[in-house]
C-alpha cells in the first residue's frame, strides 16, 4: 500500500515543486524564479540602502565625521550600482516573472530554463561587485558612471566590476528576450496586443529597450577593460583616444536604461488606479503610445547629461529640446491617471496610496527634469545636488514606490493571505513623508551650489543636510514594517488564514483574477480564451481543472 502511495506520488510530481533548497536552485517555474528575484532585490535594497545611510551620516554635519573621503567616493558608487543593478531592475524583473504569464494566460515564461540561468548570473554578478569592498585598494569610487581617466585608476576592483557589469548585462538580456518571446507568441487565444494589460505592454517595451542597450554598455565597459590591460587607447587622450566618447556611449545606454527603470512602474501603476478608483483606465490606447513614444524618444535624448562638456551649439539646441518633447508622452501619462481617478468610486488602500503618491512625486521629479533640460541653466545645475535631487525624485516616489504598491497589491494572490492594512498605512505615510524630507531639501543645497559626490561642504549647507540625513535614516527603518508585513503574508504569522477569493479586490480587472489564491504553481495549463470584451469567457473547462 506505501509502495501504491509512492508511485501515485511520483507520478504527480511534476505538478508541484521540488522539496527544500534544491527547489530554489533547479526551479524553472515563472512564480518561484519571480520570488527569488523580489527576494533578491529587496536584499539588494537593504544592502545599497545601508550604503546610503553611511553617506547620509557622513553629510549630517560639514568636516569628515565618520569615513575617509576615499571610503566614501566608494559608497556613492556602490550604492548608486547595487540600487540600479541590483535593486529596482531584479525588483520589476521579479514583477514581471510573476505577472506576464498570468495576465497573458498563459502556463510559464517561453524559456524557462533561461529564466533560471538569467537569475542565477546575479548573485554571482554582485558576489564579485560586493567582494571588492574587502580588496586592497577598495571598492571603485570613480562614479557609477565609470567616466575614464578617473575609473583607470581604480585598482585591483577593476576587472571585477567590469565582469559584474557584464553579468548584469548578460541576465537583464535573458530576462528580456523571455518576456519578449512569451508576450508576442504565448497569448491567450482573442487576445489581441490591444488588449493586454498595461503592464504588460510598458514591459514589451521595456525588454526592447534592454535588448537594445544593454550590448552598448558591453561595448564600453569592455573599451575600458583593454585600455587599462591592454594597452589601447579608446577612452585616453594620450594615444589619441577620447574620454568624452565614452560619455556618449554610456549615457546611449544609460538614458534608455532611466527609462528601463520607469516604464514598469508606469503600468503597475496604470492597473492599479483603476482597481481602487473602480473605473476603466482613461485613454488606454494613448497610453499604450505614449509608452512607444517616450521609448523612442529616450535614444535621442542621451547628451543631455553632458551639456557641460564643450559640444558644438547645435548638439545642444537638439538635445534640450528633444528632452523637453519627452515631456508631452510623460503629460498625457499622467493626464490619464488623474482623469482615471476623476469622478471615480476610489477608496484608499495602500497600493492606491502609493500609487498616487507616485503620481504627484514623479511629477515633481518630471518638472525638476525639465528645468535640468534647459542648456544654459544645466551649466549652473551641473553636478550639484540639484540633479540628485531630481533622480531620486523619479526613482524613489517612482520605480520604488510602484515596486512597493506592486507588492502590496499582488501579494494577496501570490499567497492567498492579506497584509496588515494598517501596518501598511504606517509604512506608506512614513515612507511618503520621510523621503520629501530626505530629498527635498537637495533641490535647495544644489541650487545654492552645493557639489554632488563630496564628503565634506561648506557650513551654509548645514541645514538643508541636516534635515536630508534625518529623513534618510526614518525612511530606512521604516522599510522593516513593510518586510515584516510582507513575510507574515508568506509564513502566516498573526494567525493570517488563507481564505481569499480569486477576485481579492473589488474592482481588479485581468486574468490573474481569475485563478484561486494563492496562485496555482501551475496556471492555465488550459489556456483562457479572450472576448471582444477583452475579458475572459467563461468556458465550461475550469470546474473539471479544479476537480483535477
């Protein structure tokens, strides 16, 4: 009779996973490789974020307090490389594996395997980039940019950052030819590409932009790599090379890439108003193109980083206005969520909080973008903190919020438990505040001149650091109510039954809705047919699927 139970066990092993450590490492389903991804990326967070608390403590007061000025040039690379890298990317990677099987109805991603090779390069990628900390000489500390002659001088971190880059670079390929692959041919029968969810387009788009930079940032990382080992001279002006010509191929990749990090967001953010404001989204198919719109846009705008480097006039006149046209794809974006939520039935739980503090927040950094694209007021707001202020205004509020309000809003499906409502309230106002305070102020210091990237500054800056490293430090710590909310969703702490429905919120439209909670390890091995509706039909399948 044992022997009977263990063949029937067998048999049906393929339908769940493996048992213990070895399901982690060999798994090549969508949803256990979507985990390890969000896993990864908020140790990654919590890691870069660390990074930036050392900066933060540092700037709390002029003179060196805490670090050597190297140590700290060290930390405003790392953290800048880990939080890009290793934290917002993996984050929507993770999204993305989770949600694009199950809102196109379809079984897994195209290439499972590559899923799991393509998660695997990351860890080993930053093992490498975190191991220089401990490497005589320490880690680089010439700006997450890499800008030559400076980053020539870093010593035995060299080759392993290089290496890093290109791991990175190799996974985010992967990753992105597999949504590529799965979205254009593994759709759900009647599923049109006007027809997919928003989220899923922002990602089409954003897996292209990845294909199509990620090489270029291979090119001039490896450029790098041979002038300082083997005597070429692409990036040194001594053999009739220019340092300049890599600002421009980093940045080609490196402007597409601020985008890579925000298209995302924009359609987690495009599901979820709708959801909580109970009505259709305003304007899908405008959505849809000014999502191309800002993807092509995004390779014509790179110089903009460089105004300040000596190019001709007329180099300059067409990349500010350029970057100001991004502008009007970026308005209609947001046209559309607030006419979503206009007049709407909303209630304000806490993926709708962050949403729409998602909403006013990357406003703000889009305005301050647009008085950096201004040529001549850019050589005034170079390389001040008027810039960081800016970025971590669109990446802050923007990708990381919409990676939080995609957790909260998704993880009742992935384990069939709900969070902590109130807990996540505290998180979202704790959050919401403390970064404004955090960041705020920075626009003020670099307008009043003070320098990016410095240890030390001068006195009439105390004020403005002092508020910035206070918020710093809150919105740090206020992040361990969102993990733990988060992990009682997993584990169950708290008594938390698994009692949801399929359809968690009230208003949530897609076919991730319509599996149980927690979601199947396998879903749709029958796959969902698509009305004109753009809604599923109901075929008489499903009640024999559940019976099995």
């Amino acid at each position: 009779m044992a022997h009977a139970h263990a063949d029937h066990h067998d048999d049906h092993d393929h339908h769940g996973p493996d048992k213990g450590i070895m399901r982690w490492i060999k798994t090549t389903n969508h949803k256990d490789l979507g985990t390890l991804y969000l896993f990864f990326a908020f140790t990654m967070f919590f890691i870069g974020g660390m990074m930036s608390l050392v900066i933060r403590a540092e700037l709390f007061q002029p003179g060196l307090q805490f670090v050597h000025p190297e140590f700290f040039n060290q930390m405003t690379t790392m953290h800048a490389l880990v939080m890009i890298f290793g934290g917002v990317m993996p984050g929507f990677v993770g999204l993305a594996n989770w949600m694009v099987p199950m809102q196109v109805g379809c079984s897994d991603l195209a290439l499972p395997r590559i899923n799991n090779w393509g998660f695997w390069l990351l860890p080993a990628a930053f093992t490498l980039l975190l191991s220089t900390l401990f490497l005589p000489g320490g880690a680089p500390a010439g700006g997450w940019t890499m800008y030559p002659p400076l980053v020539l001088q870093t010593g035995d971190a060299f080759p392993f950052l290089i290496f890093a880059v290109h791991l990175m670079g190799i996974s985010s390929i992967t990753g992105a030819i597999n949504i590529v692959v799965t979205i254009l041919n593994m759709r759900a029968p009647g599923m049109t590409l006007l027809k997919m969810p928003l989220f899923v387009w922002t990602w089409l788009i954003t897996a292209y932009l990845l294909i199509a930079v990620m090489p270029v940032l291979a090119g001039a990382v490896t450029m790098l790599l041979t002038d300082k080992y083997f005597a070429t001279s692409f990036f040194t002006a001594s053999g009739g090379g220019d340092p300049v010509m890599f600002q421009h191929i980093f940045w080609f990749f490196g402007h597409p890439e601020v985008y890579i990090m925000i298209l995302p967001a924009f359609g987690i953010v495009s599901t979820i108003i709708p959801t909580f404001a109970r009505k259709r989204l305003f304007g899908y198919d405008s959505m849809v193109y000014a999502t191309a719109s800002i993807a092509f846009l995004s390779f014509i705008v790179w110089a903009h980083h460089m105004f300040t480097v000596g190019m001709p006039l007329a180099a300059e006149l067409f990349f500010m206005f350029a970057t100001m046209l991004i502008a009007v794809p970026t308005g209609v974006k947001v046209f559309n969520w607030v006419a979503t939520m206009w007049r709407g039935s909303m209630t304000f739980e806490t993926p709708m909080l962050f949403a729409i503090a998602f909403v006013f927040l990357f406003t703000i950094g889009g305005f301050s973008g647009l008085m950096l694209a201004l040529t001549p007021v850019d050589f005034l707001y170079h390389d001040t903190y008027f810039v960081v202020a800016h970025f971590h205004y669109v990446l802050v509020p923007g990708a990381v919020f919409s990676i939080i309000a995609a957790v909260y809003y998704w993880i009742p499906k992935w384990t069939g438990r709900m969070y902590n409502e109130t807990l996540g309230k505290l998180h979202f106002w704790l959050s919401a505040i403390f970064i404004n305070v955090t960041f705020f102020p920075q626009h003020f210091a670099g307008l009043a001149g003070m320098q990016r990237r410095v240890p030390d500054y001068a006195v009439q800056f105390l004020d403005f650091n002092v508020w910035s490293s206070v918020g710093a430090f809150v919105f740090f710590f206020a992040q361990f109510i969102f993990i733990y909310n988060m992990l009682a969703c997993c584990y169950g702490w708290g008594g938390r039954k698994r009692d949801l429905t399929d359809r968690v919120w009230e208003g949530a439209t897609g076919l991730e809705w319509t599996v149980p909670s927690p979601a199947p390890y396998h879903t749709f091995e029958d796959q969902p047919q698509i009305g004109d509706d753009g809604e599923p039909v109901k075929v008489k399948t499903t009640k024999t699927a559940k019976a099995h």
